[in-house]
C-alpha cells in the first residue's frame, strides 16, 4: 500500500499524540482545574516543538530519517545503502547543504509517496554546481582548488598513498577523500561523478576554499557563514582524525604518538567528550579560521597556525582565548606524558604517581588485612574488660569530656570539608575520566560542563576559605592555651604548646605502626596500644595540610591561567594541570578507601561513627584501636580495672550470632576492598608507563565499509519470520557510512514519530529501522 500525504503532516500527528501522553501523565491531579491547565501547557508545548521542528526540517523527512540504522542492502551491487541523516548537522546549521531543503535536491513528486519510489537521481549540477553544459550559465563547479591546497598540505596524494592500513579502510578504486569525507561523490569507483569532472576555473566552492569573493554577494555571505562552522561535532571530527592518527601502525610511519589520544586527554578533548560543543578541534588549531582546511601544514612550517611562532595568534582567536597574553601558548594542547618531549612534565607526574602507588599500597595492605583480621579474630575476655573500663569511664564526668574526639566546633569544620569535598568530587572527577558513561552522566545531572566548572570552583574556594578558618581556630586556641599556662604561673611558648599538641607525630608512631603490620601479619602476638590518635589518624590530618596547598595553587593557577601565563610561564599550566589531577586522583583514593573505612565501613563503627556527630566514639572502636589512651585516662582518674566477669561465657554465646554476621561483612568487605586496589594502582601503573590512548568508541569506527560489517552487526538482533532473514531490498540512495559501533537503543519504547504513530508496534523503532521492517512497511 502506497500512502501519499502533504509534506509536513506528520507533525500534526506527533502533536496530537504528544499532546495525550501529556495528557495521561497529569490525569492523577486533584482537581479537574488543574488537569485542564496541563493539557492546554502540553498542547502549547507540542505546537511549539512542531513549530520548531518545521522549521529546521519543513518537509518533515527527519520524523523517519533521523533514526541510525534506517538501511537496506543492495543485492545488486552488495553494498549497503544508508538512509540516515543527522538531526543534529540541520538543526546547528553545520555546512552549506543544511540550508538545503531535502526537495532542492529529490525530486518533491517522488518523496511525497511513502514508502518512496525514487527514479531520478539526484543532479547536483542543475542550481547549486553549475557545469557548463548549463547553456547560458558561466559559473563552475570544480575541485581543483581543494587539490591544489592538498599538494602543498601535510596531507598530500602521494603521502597519504604510502600509510599501510591493516586491514585498508578503502576498497580499490575509492577516492581518497572517504579518509575525511562521508559524501557520496567520493565513493563512485571512478572517484568522482562524470558531471563533476573534467572543470576548472571560478567555482562556487571557492567561496570556502580561496580568498576571493566571488560577485553573487547575497548567495555567497550565506554560504560562507554556513562554512564558518564545522560541518561535523567535535567528536565525529576527532574520529575522523583517529583514523590515522590513532592507529598505531600508521602512527609508528610517521614516527608521531597518538594525537587525537594526547588532545582527547587534554581539557579541550575532555571538554568534548563531556558534551561541550564550543571547545577547540582538530581544525580550530591546525588550520586558521575561515581559510582553506584543506591546507594543513606542517609544524614546522613558518606559515602553519600551530608553529612556534603563529600559535599564539592561533590561540588568541575571538572564539577561544582573546585577550590572552601571547605566553600561553606554551602550555601543552597534547599533553602526552613522554620523558623526551617533556621530560620535566614527565617527572613531575611520575613522582606523584609513585607517591600515590607507595601511600596507597601500604594502606589498601593495612585496610585489607584488618577486614581479615576481623574475620578470624575471636572476642577474649581482655576485650570484655577493657569494654566495661570504657563504660566506667563515660560514668565519670571528666572521663567522658577527655573520651570526646571532636569539639562541637571541630564537627562543624568536620561536615564542611565533607560537603566541600563531595562536591569537588564530583565535578572534578568527570574531567579526570571524561572518556566514561559515568562523566558524561555526572555532567548532565548539573545541567552542562560550564555549570559543573563554576560549582567545582565555589567548592574549591570554600574548602580553602574552611582551610583557612582551622589554622585560625589553632591559633586562637593556642594563644588561649598559653595565656592560661602563664596565668598559672608555667613558662610556655606556642611553638611547646604546638609541639605537645595530640596530633603532632611522633617517632613512637611509626614505630607503633610498624607494630601494627607485625600484628596484622601474624608476626606479633599483641596489638599495639594506641594513644588517643593512632599514626593513621595523624597521617590523615597532616596530609591536608600537604594536600591543601598542593591542590588550592594548583587550582588557582588553572583558573587564572592568563595572569600566570603573562607574570611566570606558560608552561606553568601544564605542571599545574598534572599536580592538580594526580593528587586529586590520590585524594579522592585515599578518602573513599582508607578513611571511610576508619568512619563508615569498619566492622566496629559500621554504619557510621557516631564521633562524627555526637563526638563520642563507640565503644567497640576505643577498646580496638586506643587502649593506650584509656588506661591512660583510668590511670590519671583513678579508676580501677573491673575484675574478670564470670559471666563471659554466657555473653559471649549472646553474641555469637551478631559475630558471624560481623565475620561475614568483614570477608566481603575485604574483597571489595581488595577489588577497588587491584583496579586503583593498575590504573596508575598503566598511566605512567603507556601513551595515552584516545577512547575505544573514538577509534572504533569502521575500517571497512561493506556487507559483512552490517551483517555482522544485524546477526546480534532478533530474526524475524520465524528464523528465516528477509533479503534487505530497496533502491540506490543516501549517504553517510554506518557506524560499526552502533548498537539500537532497546530501552527506547516511543512510537514512531509523524506517520505511522498510532500503529502499535512491538519492537523499539531503532530495532525495526536496523533490520528493515520500517523502511519496508511489509507488514503496514
């Protein structure tokens, strides 16, 4: 069956029924007001999108045609002919042909009738590139002038015919402008149509591709600025560019590393990974605004954008960074860590990351092996006792005040860098590990990257501002504290207050550490007694006061790269960018494995410690990890130890349930922890002694074009007709190769847009576009 409708009808119908899943949605209100508000706001909503959508798409052919997938195989050639147009290319405006309704170039009569019944070959010479067999028309189409600017270009026939691809990404006879471009003028054997061939002088391309401006003024300034623009994404460009140069093979001909890995790892590559459109590209850099992009120099070229000597010009463009001093370009764009291109980079980042290794390494061993050690470890009656001092203590007045870890006002600085912390976590991370589905979705949830950057640098400056305030509440403290020595009549300085102070290491905690690993080996029969704060305790609270430092200059330096640039270097920005990522890394490691076990996960707080709300620890963790410190504080108040109850073995048969329940938290626990180290120090080893690779869906597109891949990729989808496959039939038509990445979307459960939105199909529309049966209508 043959239906034909008026072009644009089909929005009417994806109006309507967007209108009643509106309308559905909201027939739970209260009262009957309120559903009529909903539906005229829905119905308002869906006029406007159809309103909208007419007038990227007047013709409405994006309602079927913006579906991947949407192909057919030709038996006769065996090529597969796709029917997909990107949403995206008309709705930016990217290119001249998005200006183009899809009836300037389709004959109207023929695309009217659905299915289509397509006779007449697209003729692109009879308005826009005007051959001059056009009797009375002087204008021509050529591209001689492209092939001109890639003689002189890095890019030349002749270099680009001596790269070994394995296996070829183009069959013989294929021209070799399908390395960059998708169109379909370039994928005739010959190379290129007869009726584009064989012309030279004046074009209409020139516009974009020479400095002269032809006399069609009105016709050109629009076609010009639609050119001003790239045609493609910033990832569809960088995938262009990763199918040289991030192949290895081709990579070790040219003797260069990847460069779309080094630029995707850089902030302008996580940028667009994370879904901004407005950051640097490939050409943005390598070939100047408005000039001919077939023209790509080499570096070493006095005329390249990205010579020594252009770049900062290149770098100071309107639309990147006006008003930059020229020092800036010295920063690395392709930051790859390599010991002979920037061997003091290179050292930096290869002492923070063993640094990270070492620190992490004996911590993860001491978290693991407590969780072991709490599976195999039995209750003695040591603890029991040393359990019943503890309540004792808590009886007693000024027991219970010296038992408190943190002052009211300690806690309040406590959840502030807790919420600070958490925040810079989660809008910087994203950046760390943009080439993941977690960043993107982490980004997404604060709206665009521009908004998770302004969130991390409130955060960073209020933990830095919270910073700030602790060293003041010390000094304050400490004056008050001396005063008070001095009033009594003691001679005291602040640097002996600051030296007797509980958190101040000492060498008889490292040694108690060291005591501790013995212990937790098995190599020792007794746990060291702790005093009031164990080594790892200290540990933490100094190594903010190196992590503070460490990561406020950096962060500031990153944010006020043009002041450093001009005042200092360059070049400090890539130290500062390798700083602040690295113990960022180490940080957020060192937080969410080592001392959320102390507070959260440890079996003897788990869930959560109460210290860190009410200031008193449990009573379980005290016995645990400061024995010292209570014998000590029992000692100087004068209560004795209680005598061994002769009820411990009734208690301990109580408590024997709850012990296993403990044995078992503690042995998962421990594999998880185990787990998270494992993938943590591989990560890091991997960083310090590998090239930075751009991302798997970068350079996973496809290295051939032909029936196999798409009936490799179709042989994963269900088969219809009771397992036989249909032969896939239809005409010669569109462009764009398939992506052999592309997986439908199963999760998608809308009706097809416009058309056909009332019938109730079964399958998702990407399934049915993928194997055919919409582009068919078989069963229609």
């Amino acid at each position: 069956m043959i239906t034909t409708f008026p072009v644009g009808q089909c929005a009417g119908f994806a109006a309507v029924r967007v209108a009643a899943a509106k309308r559905k949605d909201r027939s739970k209100m209260r009262n009957g007001l309120g559903a009529w508000a909903a539906i005229g706001a829905a119905l308002l909503v869906a006029v406007l999108g159809a309103a909208a959508a007419r007038a990227q798409d007047p013709e409405n052919c994006l309602s079927c045609h913006r579906f991947r997938g949407l192909a057919r195989l030709d038996a006769e050639t065996d090529e597969i002919r796709l029917f997909f147009c990107d949403a995206e290319y008309y709705a930016h405006r990217q290119g001249a042909h998005s200006r183009l309704r899809c009836t300037d170039c389709h004959e109207r009569e023929e695309v009217r009738q659905v299915p289509h019944k397509v006779r007449t070959k697209v003729d692109c010479t009879r308005s826009c590139h005007i051959s001059p067999a056009a009797p009375g028309l002087a204008l021509e189409f050529s591209h001689q002038g492209v092939a001109d600017s890639l003689a002189l270009s890095v890019h030349a026939p002749e270099k680009l015919d001596a790269l070994e691809f394995d296996p070829p990404p183009l069959r013989e006879g294929q021209s070799r402008c399908l390395y960059c471009h998708d169109e379909p003028s370039f994928g005739f054997e010959r190379g290129v149509p007869e009726g584009f061939r064989d012309h030279s002088g004046g074009t209409r391309c020139d516009t974009c591709h020479r400095e002269t401006l032809p006399l069609e003024i009105s016709y050109f300034a629009n076609h010009v600025a639609a050119r001003m623009r790239p045609a493609q994404s910033v990832r569809r460009l960088a995938q262009v560019c990763g199918t040289c140069h991030s192949n290895p093979d081709i990579n070790e001909q040219i003797g260069r590393h990847d460069a779309v890995g080094s630029y995707l790892h850089s902030f302008h590559g996580k940028a667009s990974l994370l879904g901004s459109h407005d950051t640097a590209t490939c050409m943005d850099c390598h070939s100047s605004p408005g000039s001919n992009q077939h023209l790509m120099l080499s570096p070493q070229d006095e005329m390249s954008p990205v010579n020594a000597e252009m770049l900062p010009n290149t770098c100071r463009t309107t639309s990147c960074h006006p008003g930059y001093p020229p020092e800036m370009s010295s920063a690395a764009v392709h930051l790859d860590l390599d010991s002979s291109d920037y061997p003091l980079e290179f050292l930096v980042a290869a002492a923070f990351i063993l640094l990270t290794a070492v620190t992490m390494t004996v911590f993860f061993a001491v978290v693991i092996l407590e969780l072991i050690n709490a599976v195999v470890r039995r209750r003695t009656p040591e603890d029991v006792r040393f359990e019943r001092l503890v309540r004792a203590l808590r009886t007693h007045p000024e027991g219970r005040r010296l038992l408190q870890r943190m002052t009211v006002h300690e806690r309040v600085q406590h959840w502030a860098l807790v919420v600070s912390f958490a925040l810079l976590v989660l809008t910087g991370m994203p950046i760390k590990f943009a080439d993941t589905d977690w960043a993107l979705a982490v980004v997404r949830f604060f709206g665009e990257l521009q908004n998770a950057r302004l969130v991390h640098r409130s955060a960073g400056v209020f933990i830095i501002a919270v910073f700030l305030y602790h060293i003041g509440y010390l000094v304050v403290r400490g004056v008050r504290k001396l005063r008070a020595e001095r009033r009594a009549g003691r001679r005291a300085s602040l640097l002996g207050l600051a030296a007797a102070h509980p958190m101040m290491l000492r060498p008889r905690d490292i040694v108690e550490f060291g005591h501790l690993f013995l212990y937790l080996l098995g190599l020792r029969r007794e746990r060291p007694a702790f005093g009031r704060y164990g080594f790892h305790e200290k540990f933490e609270y100094w190594a903010v006061f190196w992590g503070m430092p460490v990561m406020g200059l950096s962060g500031l330096a990153l944010w006020g790269m043009p002041w450093i640039s001009e005042n200092i270097s360059g070049r400090v920005i890539n130290f500062a960018y390798i700083v602040h990522s690295d113990e960022a890394y180490l940080a957020f490691i060192y937080i969410s494995a080592v001392h959320l076990f102390s507070v959260v996960f440890s079996p003897t707080v788990f869930p959560l410690s109460p210290g860190t709300i009410t200031g008193q620890a449990p009573v379980a963790d005290l016995v645990e990890r400061h024995r010292g410190f209570i014998e000590e504080l029992a000692e100087r108040l004068g209560i004795p130890h209680p005598p061994e109850d002769p009820q411990h073995k009734r208690e301990r048969r109580s408590i024997r349930v709850s012990s296993i329940a403990r044995r078992v938290y503690a042995g998962a626990a421990a594999a998880a922890c185990s787990f998270v180290a494992f993938i943590s120090l591989r990560f890091l080893i991997v960083l310090l002694f590998s090239h930075q690779a751009a991302p798997v869906e970068i350079v996973g597109i496809p290295t051939r074009l032909d029936a196999d891949t798409f009936l490799q990729d179709v042989s994963a989808l269900p088969v219809a007709n009771g397992g036989k496959r249909e032969e896939m039939r239809g005409p010669l038509a569109h462009y764009h190769r398939i992506p052999q990445w592309f997986q439908p979307d199963t999760g998608n459960t809308c009706a097809t847009a416009g058309c056909h939105s009332p019938l109730p199909h079964t399958k998702r529309i990407e399934v049915r576009a993928f194997l055919n049966m919409h582009s068919t209508f078989v069963d229609c």
